[in-house]
C-alpha cells in the first residue's frame, strides 16, 4: 500500500510557523503564502475515503462525472449498514467492492473495522492530508495529520481531482500540562474542551494540541480527543508527531512512516486554551447534547439500563482493554455491549485473554463497526437511560424515541455497568499490554488500471442513478414548509439507524425519512409543493446542520423541492452540502427576523443576482439576507448543484 502514499518534502521558512500552517503550506496548490482565515484555499489531498452509509452515493456521483480512475489514495471502508438485514445492504456492499476494483480504490470489506480506526492503524501518516466522507474523519488527527470530514460529493470531487477546497481555519493552540490520573482517561479531555468551547465554539477553527501534557498521551488516546472535535464544530484538530507517533507506528511495522513535526518556536495562533490533565476528573455529557458537559460525581446513583463501550471514539485496545479490566471477576447488572474497533483489537483483546474475560462478565461482543453508535441495533428500552463511549447522543439517534443517551469514558461506563447506576471507577486500573495485530489482509487492493477495465460493476436493484436537478430559477416563490429551531442536527433532516439501508435510492429516503421524527407529514407536503410548482423554503435558528456530514440531509430536501434554507447559523460542513445540490444557504442579517416568520407562510426569495442584495419577501416586508455560500459557490448554485457544474467546466 505504499506506493499510494504522496512524498512531501520539508518545507522551511523564515516565519515561525504552527503545525497547521506548516502541513497545509506544504499542500496549497501553486504554493505562495497562506491567506488569513476566513479566505478560501485549495490544497492537494494525498487521500480520500468514504464508508459504505456515503459510499454508495460518492461513488455514483463519481460515476456521474465520467471518472475512471481515482487520483488520491482511497479507500471504501464497509462499517455502518452492517446488519445485512435484506438485500440492500449486502447489495450495496457489492456495489462498493466492484466500483472499487474498478476505478482503483482500496476495498475495506464488513468485519475489518471501523473506518477512522481503520484509517490511523493503516494508513494516515504524520503531514499526511486527507478528505473522508464522514465528520469523525478528523480522528486522523491524532497522527499529526491534516483530516477533513466532508460530504459525499466533495470526497468524490477529491478523488477525482485530488484537491479540495476549504477556508482558511483560524488555529488556536490548546496547551495541555499534567497527566491524566487513575480513572480519568482521554475522553474527559475531549469533553472538557466542549464544556469550555461547546457544540458550534469551534466553527471554523482547527484545535492544535500541544505543550507537556500532549506528550504524556498515547496516540489512541490523541486520537480520541481529535475524533470529538467535530462536535464541537471544529474543521479538525491535530496534534504534533513526535515519539509516541514514532512508537505506535513502529509497533504496526510501519516505522518508515514516521515524520516529526511539531509547530516552530514562536509560533502564533489566534487564541489559547490551557487545560491541566492533573486537574480533570471524569466527566459525562448528558441527554441531549455532547455540549451539556458535568462531573460524574455530580450524578452518582442515578438507574441506567445499558451501557455501550466502542464506537470510533473509545474502540482502541487501550479503551476496551481497560474497560475489560475493570470488570474482570465480576458481572455486569445491566445490558452491556461492546464494538471492538477492528479485527485486529478484537484479535488482541483475544490473545490477551480479555475476550475471555468480558463474555465471562456478561457482556454481548459484536461486530467490528459502528453498531449502536450509528442506530444500527443496540436500542435501549423506552424510557430508559444508556450510558455510552460514543460522541453522540442527539434525541432519537439510538433508535428508541424517548430513551436518553449520556457519554462518558470507558472506565466510568465499566464501573456503571457493575452497579447497574451511575458509578465511578473505585480502583486503579492497569491493563495488560498486548502486541500489536497487524491485519492488512482484510484489504482488498484495486487491480492494475488495464485489467479494471474489464471489471463488471455489479448493481443491486436499490443502487438508482442520481437524479438530475434544473438550474436555480431567478425567483423562488413558495412556502415556509418547516420553521425549526436551534441545533437541529442532520439527524434530524436525515436520520440514520433503520433508514441507512435506503441511501443509494434518493427517492425512497427522501419518502420514508425527511424531517420524519420532527414532522411525519414532511415529506407529503414537500412533494405536494413541488409538483404544483412550488419552492420549499426552510427557515431554522442556530447551529443548523450540527453532527454527521451525511450529504444526503441536503439531497434529499432537494429531491423534495427545497430550494433555500434561511438560518440564524449553519454548522461548516452542512453549507457545503446544501450548495452541492443547488440549495441556497442564507442567513437573517437581523436574528430576530426569524421570530417574524411562520410555517405556512407565502414568501417569494429574488436570487436573480447572488452578489446582490437578497431579501425574504414576507407578505411585502422585505427581510434582509447574508449569503452563507462564498463567491465561488454561486456557478454552483446557478448550475443546480455541484454535479452539473462539475459535467459544464471539468476539464481533467
């Protein structure tokens, strides 16, 4: 697999520079300074990913470009519909593995893992640059690597150019001193930052981690840290690679791979934040958001129904292993599951002998994947409580409507498992360490470009071909179909769990599962409208679009004939999706003009010119509008998307 990797030689300056800077300074395509945050750049991606809930539709949209062959390393890992519960699954993983093959894409088949975990243990390298179809693409960042989670069509974009396109970040240094203590582990780091940041405070930042305590972490812990950033909003976070990187990447043979990089003394970044790991204690992110952050000891005793340990968050050999010690001899008092992050920790936890041990504790073990975490099985019971390693517990996502999720560390979620309560861990824990299973022959490796030619895609009924959208018509008269309020994350538009087999079939999504758990009768009235000539409008508040970077929360309104979606504030990656697929993305200049408006209302939008003013007209009170889209996103726009544009200019 090395031969995909990209060489990028050292690039040294006479500014100091920030390890950030450094990385995509050596990436900006024609090279020349960095602009200030905020400005549009372009960088080269050394790779591009997709799992297989995205996966289906990157790839028919690559399909739909004419490409024939990837340029970046990529990889189509197989780790959220997992449950194969019919012909849709299995068929879309056919689908993945045979495109694969044939446009020169590494193939990650169910039961190797999780795509992140995936990712680090095999392929991320330090200075390494990288574009996944999922929003915990960020995990990367624990290897000291540049990852951003995107949609679909901008990974598919990715690996059909090898560039990507992204504002300028603004960097902030976090300064870590101390250590971590006995029962306190990486995720109360993470959850530490989002009580001092929240869930959108790092909207259009990068989180450069460093100082003394950076170095006392291991890289899976690093790595859980990053994975969470995006719930705080953040374009990625990083950390330097240094030692602990060269340890890790020695102990998967992978040694060569290593590069030390750190940001330059005297450095600058546009804010500080110190955390004192001596100082943290284990802390829990209630029911409903990761951003409701409060100590554990705080709510000792409360009755819990579940317990879930995994997901790409808290899946190492590290997490799971510490976890398992904590309950070796005993038995849990209630419902307990656990992923393992891939084959090979789950080999691991075997050679051990902590396999043995969490059976024996009476723990379910189930397959290497994302599982509960994305509502693939592992509802907890009406009503009921679920704690959780994962990074999110949104309303509704574990698939049980009035259930609550809360998220804590592996150690927390394995004392409360014991006493069937919310518990801190009593004892200190020292897990056994164990050698590291290198398993790169799960990967299935593309063949030559002269023998792909001959490879037959093998399509299952429910993969459909995209649909074709018309251009952005000068005025857009419709109706306020859903007024929404602050932090309605993609979930919420799009929800995932049962619906996830669904997404290579835009309209049959779009039917069953639009706006569903907030308005059954969404998607009716969506279709309606439409077809009588209508443009949907959709009005929300703050951080809309929060959570996954699933493109098809913006496809799929489209399909329904949404046109603009007008919000107080839009989360990084959800505007992107909206412009791909000709949904014009606005703002209220005035925030309190969106008390003004109702769902149901009729309002015409003038979007004849998308430099220009734009205002809502409301009944003939004119409300003023800011772009959320940038300058070159409105050929996008006036194309009806992303795709259409891409088939009007691509010359490559």
């Amino acid at each position: 697999m090395m031969g995909f990797f990209r060489s990028i030689e050292d690039d040294h300056c006479m500014k100091p520079l920030n390890l950030t800077e450094k990385i995509l300074s050596e990436h900006l395509t024609g090279g020349g300074e960095l602009p200030a945050a905020g400005e549009p750049i372009t960088i080269g991606i050394d790779q591009a990913f997709t799992q297989d809930a995205t996966g289906t539709m990157a790839m028919l949209q690559l399909e739909a470009m004419g490409v024939t062959r990837v340029k970046p390393l990529s990889v189509n890992f197989v780790d959220h519909s997992m449950m194969q519960s019919g012909f849709r699954n299995p068929d879309d993983h056919e689908y993945l593995r045979t495109i694969s093959k044939k446009l020169g894409i590494v193939f990650s088949p169910p039961g190797a893992g999780i795509c992140h975990f995936l990712n680090i243990e095999n392929f991320v390298k330090p200075g390494m640059t990288g574009l996944g179809a999922d929003s915990h693409t960020v995990n990367a960042g624990g290897m000291g690597a540049i990852y951003f989670g995107a949609g679909g069509y901008d990974v598919a974009l990715a690996m059909a150019t090898g560039e990507y396109r992204v504002p300028m970040p603004e960097v902030v240094k976090v300064h870590l001193t101390g250590s971590l203590q006995p029962g306190v582990q990486a995720m109360d780091v993470i959850l530490k930052m989002l009580s001092i940041v929240g869930v959108k405070g790092g909207k259009g930042k990068i989180f450069e981690y460093g100082g003394p305590g950076a170095a006392s972490l291991s890289l899976s812990e690093r790595a859980t840290i990053t994975n969470m950033g995006a719930e705080m909003g953040a374009s990625t976070s990083i950390f330097p690679s240094d030692e602990r990187t060269r340890e890790y990447l020695a102990s998967r043979q992978r040694e060569a791979d290593y590069r030390p990089l750190a940001a330059d003394e005297g450095a600058t970044y546009s804010d500080t934040i110190a955390i004192d790991l001596d100082q943290l204690e284990p802390l829990i992110a209630l029911y409903p958001s990761p951003g409701q952050v409060e100590r554990v000891a705080d709510h000792l005793g409360t009755k819990i129904q579940q317990v879930c340990v995994g997901s790409c968050t808290n899946s190492s050999y590290e997490n799971i292993a510490s976890f398992a010690e904590l309950l070796k001899g005993k038995r849990v008092a209630v419902d307990t599951l656990l992923y393992p992050g891939s084959r090979a920790v789950a080999v691991m936890m075997a050679n051990s002998g902590y396999l043995s041990d969490v059976f024996m504790s009476g723990v379910r073990v189930l397959e290497n994947g994302c599982g509960a975490c994305i509502g693939q099985g592992g509802s907890p019971p009406s009503g009921s409580i679920s704690l959780r390693t994962f990074n999110r517990n949104f309303p509704k996502r574990s698939g049980t409507p009035d259930a609550q999720v809360h998220l804590v560390s592996p150690l927390v979620a394995a004392a409360s498992a014991l006493t069937g309560e919310i518990s801190l861990p009593t004892e200190s824990v020292a897990f056994k360490p164990a050698p590291q299973v290198v398993d790169t022959q799960s990967f299935q490796l593309p063949p030559p470009a002269d023998e792909a030619e001959k490879v037959a895609i093998v399509r299952g009924p429910n993969i459909v071909p995209l649909p074709d959208f018309d251009p952005l018509p000068g005025q857009l008269e419709g109706e306020v179909l859903l007024k929404l309020g602050d932090n309605i994350s993609t979930d919420d538009i799009q929800p995932a769990g049962i619906y996830l087999p669904l997404r290579s079939n835009v309209k049959e999504y779009a039917m069953q599962a639009t706006f569903n758990l907030v308005d059954p009768t969404f998607s009716r009235r969506a279709l309606k409208h439409r077809d009588a000539g209508g443009h949907g409008i959709l009005v929300g508040g703050e951080n809309y679009g929060q959570g996954s970077s699933r493109e098809h929360a913006a496809l799929c309104p489209r399909w329904l004939g949404i046109r603009a979606v007008i919000v107080k504030q839009f989360a990084r990656i959800h505007v992107a999706n909206l412009v791909n697929f000709g949904i014009v993305p606005l703002t209220f200049r005035y925030p309190d003009d969106y008390e003004k408006i109702t769902q149901g209302d009729a309002v015409t939008l003038n979007v004849t010119n998308l430099e220009g003013e734009i205002t809502l007209d409301l009944g003939g009170e004119k409300l003023p509008l800011d772009p959320a889209y940038g300058a070159k996103d409105m050929a996008v726009l006036r194309a009806g998307g992303a795709l259409s544009h891409f088939k009007a200019t691509y010359q490559g």
